[in-house]
C-alpha cells in the first residue's frame, strides 16, 4: 500500500460547484498536512496547511483532517476557471509547514468550465 | 524576489550523455531541495542540503546522480550517465528555516532519447 494515495482524475466540474478534493494515507505518523496547487508548467506552490486534526478555512478554499480515518479533504467552493489545476496533498511526521520530508499524492488534475 | 530560478528549462539529450542541472535559490534561504515528478511516481524528494551542506540523499535514485551545493546561492544535480527512464520534470525548491514555506522553481523538463 502507498503511504499517499490521491485520484487523479481528472476532475471537470461547471464553474460556480463545490469541489471536494482527498487523500488517504497509512503512516499514522503523519502530523502535518498540505495541500498544493499546480498549474501547467510550474512548480507547485502551498495553498493550505494543516496541523493534526479539523478544520481551517482561507478564503474559497477548506482543508480538513480525519486523523482517526487517514483521510484529507480539501473543498473549493465557488470554483472559478482559475482555479483549473493540479492539486497535490502532501504530508510529513516531523517539523511544521511545507517541511523537508514531505510525502506527496500524485496530484488530482481539476478544469473548471466557464 | 525572482524565486527559485532553474536551468536549463527544457533539455533533450541522448542516451549515455551527461546532464547538469542548476538552481539558484531564494536569497536568504538556508534549505535547498531537489524533487523530481513523472506521472507514474508523482513527485519524490532527491536531496536536500541546510546551509550547502547535503543532509539527505536516501531519494538520490542509483549513483548516476549526484548534488553538489558549492555556496549559498548555486546547486547542481548530475546525472552521469543518463538513460531514458530518467525523463522527469526535475524541482529545485528552497525554504528559510525549518517548518516554513517551501517555494519551487518552475522546473526542468528532461527528456532524455
């Protein structure tokens, strides 16, 4: 079993949805989790972190966290055509933020149509 | 800041032939890390070095590839030989201090023939 498991999709919703993004994992000593955005041709950049369980909220975009069931989410409501992408969790068991040893899903490509 | 800057952007090479790859980091960054993604693997951490000084190398796929970080604002990743199923888009990011945003370069995409 991967230590990250992540659909790829793709995932095309209608401009406007909820979108519902996740990633399972099997090191329950993961404690820290990330998500990352990644447009065509660049490098991923740090949308959301989480540390342990719940919830946080930024904006259009909520990150959760189910330790008890190895599961992440990330929703995106209100989904603009802008936010077509590649999104990629990620997660590591020592240190706080986007650290050194971070463990990657293979990322969920999303399109948002206009 | 102009971010992580990466070289060359695109490369093709041939079977056999060697590949450097630069990275200049963001100034002041103490963390450097080199990634490299493909489609079957997602994306793998290779190396990354605290103040130049490499700190973990156990993603370093075979010793074909190497690392250096000669000073604060310059690393290179090595591949000596290449080979085919080393085609990847290869990430160099940086960070300040432990636990703090990690910023990515834009990548270089190798396809090695």
């Amino acid at each position: 079993q991967k230590e990250v498991e992540q659909d790829p999709g793709p995932l095309s919703v209608p401009e406007g949805a909820i979108v519902s993004l996740n990633c399972t994992y099997s090191n329950s000593a993961f404690q820290y989790f990330m998500w990352y955005r990644q447009y065509s041709r660049k490098g991923p950049e740090l949308l959301m972190y989480t540390y342990s369980s719940g919830n946080k909220e930024d904006g259009r975009f909520t990150a959760q966290v189910d330790k008890s069931s190895k599961y992440i989410s990330l929703f995106i409501r209100d989904s603009q055509p802008s936010d077509s992408a590649t999104y990629l969790c990620a997660m590591s068991a020592v240190g706080g933020g986007s650290n050194y040893k971070l463990t990657f899903g293979k990322g969920t490509l999303l399109t948002v149509n206009p | 800041d102009a971010g992580v800057i990466q070289s060359p952007r695109h490369e093709v090479t041939e079977m056999g032939q060697e590949v450097t790859l630069r990275c200049k980091p963001i100034s002041g960054h103490d963390y450097l890390f080199w990634y490299r993604q493909t489609m079957m693997r997602g994306l793998e951490l290779l190396i990354y070095f605290n103040n130049n000084v490499p700190i973990d190398d156990s993603g370093m796929p075979e010793d074909r590839f190497s690392a250096k970080m000669p000073n604060a604002s310059f690393s290179t990743l090595k591949i000596q030989p290449s080979e085919p199923r080393d085609s990847a888009v290869y990430f160099c990011a940086s960070s300040y201090g432990q636990g703090n945003t990690i910023y990515f370069g834009e990548g270089s995409w190798l396809t090695v023939v």
